[in-house]
C-alpha cells in the first residue's frame, strides 16, 4: 500500500511512483470520510449510468461497470468503435472537479466516470491514449467507495507496481505515463462493496 505521506523532506513534494518514463503520483485522502459518503451517494443516484460498449476482435462487447461522460461543453467523444456525447457537470460533480483542481494545481474540462458495483468488476491492461487528449496531460483519478488496488506496468520492461486507492483518495497521472505505461483495476473477491472512480482529463474541445 502506498501511504499519502510520501513525500522528499526538504521540498514536501509527493514523490513519483513510477521509476521511469512516467509520472504518477498519489495525493492520498483528498477529501474527509463524511464528505466521501455523501459524494458516492450522490454519484451512483444522480449520475447518468449506463454499461460501457466497445468492438474488440471485432465482435461488440458490453462491459459489467457502468459509465457515464461530462465536461465544459457538450462535445463527442470517440474510443473503442463507440461516439459518446458529454453531459453538462451537475452542480456537485463540478464541485469535486474543483476540489481535485487544488489538490492537484491542475485543470480539467472533463470526466469520465466509472461505476463498479462489486470486486466483480474490474479494468483490464490499457492506457489512455485517445486522440482527443491533450498530449500528455494530467489524468486525476479519485476513488470514491471501496479501496481497490491498482496496477501499473511498463510496457517494454513488463515492470510491474501497485498500490491501494483508498475511498476519498487521488491519484495523478501524467508526462509520457500513457505512452510508456499500462494500467489496470484488477478484479478482487475481497470486496462486495461499490467504487466510483472520477476519472478527471484534459481533452482537446
């Protein structure tokens, strides 16, 4: 588990997990337990869910998470063979943008949002790549919900680490990280409870 006390003694910066090629860094518990509940309540009843969709081998396949798409402005997006159209933030979700904003220092006109009801669930290998993101921008993933371990690898060396997001937690991807890196959500017998992941980006509009 990687805590949200590592930081160089001098300067206090948090200290990059990956050891090449990459810059990833985990902030810790951003957010307090009470204000964590309630934006995981919010999340699961009032955001716009509905299963994730994507051609692979060329066959459709139709994922267990759910996921739903907002930004600043209400433009399309295209991964996996499938065009999605962002919804306007809800009041509360543009509120825990800001909050991931200052924690961070960076900005964001976008979400994509991830709904795991169980450990059942899970993401395999992949990187986020897509065209419409600015180049080696800041990802800010903030889990809401139950702690999940999360795997990076290299995609050259087959390195591999992982650490525990814990609920109310943020963690920042950014530089050559998608280039050089994989990442994943394995899937885990040893929760039943649900997780939001916020996954905050920098898209090309």
């Amino acid at each position: 588990m990687v805590h949200n006390d590592l930081f160089e003694n001098d300067e206090m910066k948090l200290i990059n997990l990956l050891p090449q090629d990459g810059e990833a860094y985990y902030h810790g518990q951003i957010l307090d337990a009470g204000t964590a509940d309630r934006y995981l309540a919010q999340c699961i009843r009032q955001l716009s869910w509905a299963h994730d969709r994507a051609f692979m081998f060329g066959k459709e396949m139709v994922t267990q998470r759910k996921v739903a798409w907002y930004a600043d402005e209400p433009v399309s997006y295209t991964y996996s063979g499938y065009t999605k159209t962002a919804l306007v933030w809800p009041d509360f979700l543009r509120e825990i943008k800001q909050r991931v904003e200052r924690s961070s220092g960076d900005s964001f006109n976008s979400c994509l949002c991830n709904f795991y009801s169980s450990g059942d669930e899970g993401m395999g290998w992949h990187s986020d790549g897509e065209k419409e993101l600015v180049e080696e921008g800041a990802i800010g993933s903030l889990t809401l919900g139950s702690a999940r371990r999360f795997s990076f690898k290299h995609k050259v060396t087959g390195e591999r680490l992982s650490l525990s997001l814990e609920h109310g937690s943020l963690l920042i991807m950014k530089g050559s990280t998608q280039k050089n890196w994989l990442h994943s959500l394995p899937k885990t017998r040893k929760s039943t409870d649900p997780r939001v992941n916020l996954t905050f980006r920098q898209m090309r509009f």
